[in-house]
C-alpha cells in the first residue's frame, strides 16, 4: 500500500487521522512546515511543505495515492496546490463544513465557507476521487475558547449562551476520515458529522465543569463585548463570523446527524465523554 499523505497532520483532526491510520498499521506522511517541532508519532514520516510554496509540493506528493486534506492557508495558494495534488493522487478526503446543510447556523455567507467552496470547486474540476467530511463546531474548539478561562478559575464570559450547537469529538471526524481514505465506497459522499447531542453553549461550559468537578462561573456578554475582547486563538475576522452564525441560530435546535455510527459503525462520542478526555488540559 502507498503511504496516505496528511496535509495538516499537526492539525486537530490530521492528528487524530495520522495516530488512527498508524493504529491501523497504514503507512503514513504527514506535511508541515515544521518538521522540526511537529511532535507526531515515530511511525509517521514527516516531510517539509508549505501549500503557498507550491514548489514543495512534488516532494511531498511523490508516490502517493491517498491526501486527507486540512487547509487553512490563505484562498490563492489554493489553485496551484490543488493542481500539484491531483497530478499525483488519486483520491482525496477534504476537511470541509456543512456548506449544503439548510440550517441557519451553516449558511451566512463569509470568507471561510468561500474559501471551502472555492477548494472543493477546484477538486471537483480535477480527476481527483473526492469524498468532504462536513464537520460542524469541533468540541476541542472549547480547548481554544474556554481552557484559558477556566484554568486561571476566572468566570467564563461568553456571547450567545443560549445557542445550541453538537459539539463533535475530533476522534470522531478522524473515523471517518479513515473509512474514507482506506475503503473503496465514499467516492462523492459528503458526510455532514455532528455529535449527538444539540447542547447550548451554556449547557457546554457546564459539562466541562462536571468534567473537572467543579461548577463555573458563566456570565453571557454581548456580541460588541466579545468583537472588543476577541476570543483567544481565534483571528478578529472569524470571531465576526462565530457571531453571525450564532446569531442566526438564535431560538433554533443545532441538526445532529447520525453519521458517525452509519459510516464507522460506532455512535458518535458526547460531548461530556469528550470533556472528560480533556480534564486536565482545563484543570490548572
Ligand atoms: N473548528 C471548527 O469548529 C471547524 C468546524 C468545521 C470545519 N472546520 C475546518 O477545519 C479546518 C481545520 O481547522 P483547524 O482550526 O482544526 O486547524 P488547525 O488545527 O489550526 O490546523 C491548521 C493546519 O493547517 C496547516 N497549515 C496552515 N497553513 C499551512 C500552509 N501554508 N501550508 C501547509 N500547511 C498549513 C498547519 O500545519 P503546520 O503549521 O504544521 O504547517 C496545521 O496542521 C479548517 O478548514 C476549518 O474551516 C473547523
């Protein structure tokens, strides 16, 4: 078997998928432009690439016949890589969103989701096999926004606490990613993953804190506060995103779907199982 190519293996999920196809005893590349300090695995080779550097790319490229694909580098590199990919590969798993599923939360128009649908316009025009995972929030997102909060024992303050969202466990995205890059039978499946459960965003915090047993503190702000404050991790211009999408979803359950358990055979995880999981990374 070819080594199946991770571009983003140092990401939440490339690391997720990386660590399941290594389980697997599937040989593994991952791509990053820090080799150096990617701390992945023994069994994963690790190889330099930058995708706005598209001269990297044949190297990294060279006898591969499956890419899980993660992009969050700027909208222009994207033509040019996604040529050099399809020269080399045959299929392709692209992290992408729930950009067809008719629900409020997934459909303000913003940059991020025409940049995701810049690059599957680019796949779909290429000889690639194409599968896109349709991921909605990721729960480690709660890593970026609420660990530092909740480590330093400070109130949680946060805007839209009454929006549902189903949080899904990265572990999850990465299953079916696997299923995907090893299995004949995903060719044009756009699997929208979500976890189980519609939580609101309060009733999410509160799951940490049973987690970590101990109660938070919670205090909603507004939407000016959060623009003003900017949330940790997140660049100003996807914050302005975060907000319209929860303001659109005001009032309305967040859709849960049951694909995990239909492509992996196992139930999506809870976001309280996955809280659990992370204990110490919110434990000071
Ligand atoms: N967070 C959510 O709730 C959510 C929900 C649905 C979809 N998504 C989508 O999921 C994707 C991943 O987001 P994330 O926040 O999970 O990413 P992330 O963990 O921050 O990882 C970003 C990855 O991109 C790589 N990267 C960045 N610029 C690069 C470049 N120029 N060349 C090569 N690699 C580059 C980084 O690799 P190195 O730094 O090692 O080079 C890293 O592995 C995004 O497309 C996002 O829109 C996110």
């Amino acid at each position: 078997m070819n080594p199946i190519l991770v571009i983003g293996g140092t990401s939440i999920v490339g690391r997720q998928v990386l660590s399941q196809l290594v389980g697997k005893g599937a040989p593994v590349r991952a791509m990053t432009r820090n080799p150096d300090t990617c701390d992945l695995p023994p069994q994963v080779e690790v190889v330099r690439g930058d995708l706005t550097l598209r001269e990297t790319l044949d190297g990294c490229l060279d006898g591969i016949d499956a890419v899980f694909l993660v992009w969050t580098a700027p909208a222009a590199a994207a033509a040019p890589a996604l040529e050099r990919i399809a020269r080399h590969a045959r299929r392709i798993v692209f992290l992408s969103a729930p950009l067809k599923t008719p629900h409020p939360f997934f459909q303000q128009p913003n940059p991020v989701r025409a940049l995701a649908e810049q690059i599957e316009r680019l796949i779909e025009s290429s000889r690639l096999q194409w599968t896109y995972l349709r991921p909605g929030m990721f729960a480690a997102n709660a890593l970026r926004w609420w660990a530092p909060q909740i480590r330093s024992g400070e109130v949680v303050r946060w805007p839209y606490l009454s929006v549902p969202t189903a949080p899904i466990d990265e572990r999850d995205i990465a299953a079916v990613a696997v299923r995907a890059l090893c299995e004949d039978g995903h060719a044009g499946a756009e699997y929208v993953i979500t976890g189980p459960q519609s939580l609101s965003q309060f009733e999410q915090v509160s799951t940490i804190g049973r987690a970590i047993g101990r109660p938070l503190r919670i205090e909603e702000i507004s939407p000016d506060e959060a623009i003003r404050d900017g949330i940790p991790s997140v660049p100003a211009f996807v914050v302005k995103v975060l907000l319209d999408a929860w303001a659109s979803a005001i009032g309305q359950p967040a859709h849960v779907t049951s694909t995990v358990a239909e492509v992996t055979g196992i139930p999506a995880r809870t976001f309280l199982n996955w809280a659990a999981d992370h204990a110490t990374e919110f434990r000071a």
